[in-house]
C-alpha cells in the first residue's frame, strides 16, 4: 500500500481541526508540527520516535534533502518545502507561549502554496501537489475511517522488480526511487552456498514490506525460486565506513542471529541482502497467529519459551564471541524462520544509521540514542520481549505508548495469573505455575531502571536453562 500526498495532508487537516479550542493551541501546534513532519517524511513508524529531533537537526544544518521522502521529491518546490519546514520548526519550540496559534499556522501554508503555485502549470506533478495542499486547507470535514494510519508503516506489500526500482522511475514505486543503479560496483557474497548473480538479483521480482527514511525492504524472489530479504540503505555513506561495517557482520554466524548472505556497493546504491524468515515476527505472531489460510498458529508455551531462550542465546553469542551490542532489539525485530525459531535481525545496522533518539517505553532509560548502546540495554530489550510473550501486551496502544515493566509491577504477584499473564499460558494448565512466576521476575529483572541491577545476558541464560523450561 502506498501512501500519497492527499492522504498524509488529511492528517494535518484532522490535526487542525482538533486545535479549534483556544485553550489547546499551543498543544496541538506542537502535535500538528508531528504530523506536518510526517507529511514530508512520508512518516516514521512508531517505535521511531526520533522524528522531530532527527528532522529538526536536519532543518537547522540545512539538509532538507534528506528528511523529504523520495515519492515527494521533485513535487515541492524549494520555497514551498522551505516555507513548510519552517512552520514545523516554529510548532516544536519548546514553550508554548513561544509557538505559533492555529491561524497563523495556516496562514504560512497557505503562503507556501502560492510559492507552489508559482512552478510551471503545465507540470502535472506540481499541480498535483497545489491541489492537495488546497484541498487540505478549505476542507471542512473528514470521516475519520477515511484517514491513512497516523504512523505510517507499510501493511500491504508492494509488487515491484528491483531493476526497475534501481534504474529508474517505473508507475507509482519508480518514482519513490531518486537514485539510480550505475555500473562499477561489487555483489559480494559471505555464504558460498548461497549464491546468485548481481543480474539474478536486479531482475527478480520483489514485494517492499517496510520502509522508513533510513532504509527500505524488499522480498525479491529470484529465478530459481528462492527468496532473500534485500535492504536498500537511503542513507548517503562512505564506501570505507561500509566496507568495514559489513566485513564484520559478513562473519557472524549464529542459528538464532539473522546472518548478512551478501552486499553490493556502488555509485548511487547501497543494498545488504539477508535469508528470508517465512513465518513473520515475534510482534506479528502476538499480534495475530493467525496464519493466511486462515488456520491459527499455536502460540502455545513450548514455542513462546523457544523464543526467550533463543534471543537470549543469540545476545549472548552476540556479546560473548562477536563484542557486538545490538542496540534496538524488539519484538519486530525477532524473525521466525520455517520452523518458528527466532532469529535476531538488524544486527549492527545502527552502524550505518544516523543516531537518532529512542522511544523509552521500549527501551532502556538511560538509552539517549543509538549511538550509546550497551550490553545492559540489550538485556533490558530482552526484559521488554519477555513480558510482551508472557503478557500478550504490546508497548502500544494505537499510537499510544505502554509502560509494561510499571503495569506488571502494579499487580501483586497473587493476582498476575488472572490480570497479568496471557489467559492462553493459564489454559494450557501448565503442570508448575512458579516457572511462570519466576520467568515473569527474570524478565523485571532485566527492565530494573538502573543498568548495574540488572543480570547479564550469561545470567539470564543460565536462570533460564535453571528453571528447566
């Protein structure tokens, strides 16, 4: 599902039409600058939640370039993003009496849309864009169930073909690509039974399944009817610093650790190229366990310890052996390969990222940015994915953030089996109930607020092996 311009302005409208209270001017400003990010970004998704530090930092080194979304290049004019960033700086000032009341929000957009209207009239894309940005601002009313996700995460594959993606510009995919595939660069492989042609890999069909303004992903299937996983880094990166990144994740090899099977490198184009897990996420498994065909995947205790033994095999792998802190593990991040066991996926790929500041409900309190990881953080993410499967809770609602670490310690201990844990764990009439108790207090153990109170990941590991799951 691709989401357009029209969709994404509806959302600044709904936002402005919420600040028609007085006394919620200065709060709503402030949300509204969110969603006017959003609107050029094509959008963070949630767990993301460096947005408006990351686009103010780009904003005020003046690199709008690289917080515009490529399905937007080309279709704003320099004035009109200019005039747009700045109302977005001006809603985020960090005291209300400083931002700006609604009307003279709207009233530099629409200044920004008559610099839009300025390009030439014969340009259809320009006129596509004066159209929306004029359609946001006279609507009256929008029916809320007509509205795109306010985070904007892509649910429904994408039907492309990775050659056509990376030369040039091909229907509505195409022109979300800006930088074309040129001659003169490598595929390099770490998996030599794992091969394929750099001509295999452009040619194959593909499927986007998530993008964000670091990196986009595809599934492409190629001739010989295997999948791989491939990520295009949108990021502008030194061919050194990549080199030296992927050189040493080109030797991890773990069972539990998603291991990088090859990388190209060339003028203009950036991809790493990964197995692909067919049975989705850790995340996607709470969230639904329900299977295409409609059958339901047993989500049952065996499984779900699995999962908790394997991640915590894969960080100590990780620490121990490769001295590599992941830095951003969740539950989206923990893939399940054909036979449900998980793989810990996105390793060593903030090494490539800007840092950019974290959302503290599912991460650890002291965890600035990415830049400051440590193996303490990688046990409290742990802590976060133990409760999310002893739960079946997510750290959001909606958009709305969930602290799971405060909610588990709130109930007492006696009352955990009837509010706390997921009823199908009480179900299943699981012989011991204390195993459930004492993974549930391993797991607060690894979210204590202060990084020396919680275990190490060799800890956890054997406590786990201890309680004899």
């Amino acid at each position: 599902m691709i989401v357009d311009a029209s969709s994404e302005i509806h959302h600044l409208m709904l936002s402005m039409e919420d600040a028609q209270n007085q006394s919620l001017q200065a709060q709503q400003c402030h949300k509204f600058s969110i969603s006017e990010i959003q609107f050029a970004t094509h959008g963070l998704d949630e767990e993301q939640w460096g947005l408006a530090s990351w686009a103010q930092d780009c904003i005020r080194e003046r690199k709008l370039s690289q917080i515009v979304d490529f399905s937007l290049r080309g279709q704003l004019k320099k004035d009109c993003l200019k005039e747009f960033a700045g109302v977005a700086v001006t809603c985020l000032r960090a005291h209300p009496s400083q931002r700006p009341a609604m009307a003279e929000v709207v009233a530099k957009l629409e200044f920004a849309l008559s610099l839009q209207n300025k390009m030439d009239s014969s340009s259809t894309k320009s006129n596509k864009v004066s159209n929306k940005i004029r359609s946001f601002l006279t609507a009256k009313t929008l029916k809320s169930n007509s509205l795109m996700p306010f985070c904007f995460a892509i649910n429904e594959p994408i039907d492309v073909n990775i050659k056509k993606v990376v030369s040039k510009p091909v229907g509505s995919v195409g022109s979300m690509i800006d930088a074309g595939y040129e001659s003169g660069g490598d595929l390099v492989h770490f998996d030599g039974g794992f091969e394929f042609t750099l001509t295999d890999l452009f040619n194959a069909s593909a499927k986007i399944i998530n993008e964000n303004p670091f990196w986009r992903t595809y599934v492409a299937y190629l001739t010989n009817g295997s999948k791989v996983v491939v990520k295009r880094i949108l990021t502008q990166l030194s061919q050194k610093k990549f080199e030296s990144t992927v050189s040493t994740l080109g030797k991890i090899r773990h069972p539990n650790v998603l291991d990088l099977k090859a990388c190209y490198w060339g003028r203009g184009e950036t991809l790493v190229v990964f197995k692909f897990t067919p049975n989705g996420s850790v995340a996607s498994l709470l969230q639904y366990s329900k299977n295409k065909d409609g059958s339901r995947t047993a989500f049952d205790w065996r499984l779900k310890t699995n999962i908790i033994t394997g991640v915590a095999r894969g960080l100590f792998y990780l620490h121990a052996q490769e001295k590599i802190v992941h830095g951003d593990l969740k539950s989206n991040m923990i893939l399940l390969d054909e036979n449900y066991d998980p793989m810990i996926a996105n390793v060593g790929l903030s090494k490539l990222m800007p840092a950019t500041p974290r959302f503290r409900n599912n991460c650890a309190p002291e965890l600035l940015d990415s830049a400051n990881a440590t193996t303490e953080i990688d046990v409290y993410s742990l802590g976060i994915v133990m409760l999310e499967i002893l739960t079946r809770e997510s750290t959001y609602k909606g958009i709305h953030p969930v602290d799971l670490p405060t909610w588990v310690r709130s109930v007492p201990t006696e009352k955990w089996f009837t509010d706390v844990f997921d009823l199908q764990l009480i179900k299943e009439n699981i012989k011991n109930h204390n195993v459930l108790v004492k993974v549930m207090r391993l797991a607060l153990q690894c979210v204590e607020y202060d990084p020396k109170a919680r275990p190490t990941i060799q800890d956890v590991l054997c406590t786990l092996e201890q309680i004899e799951l």
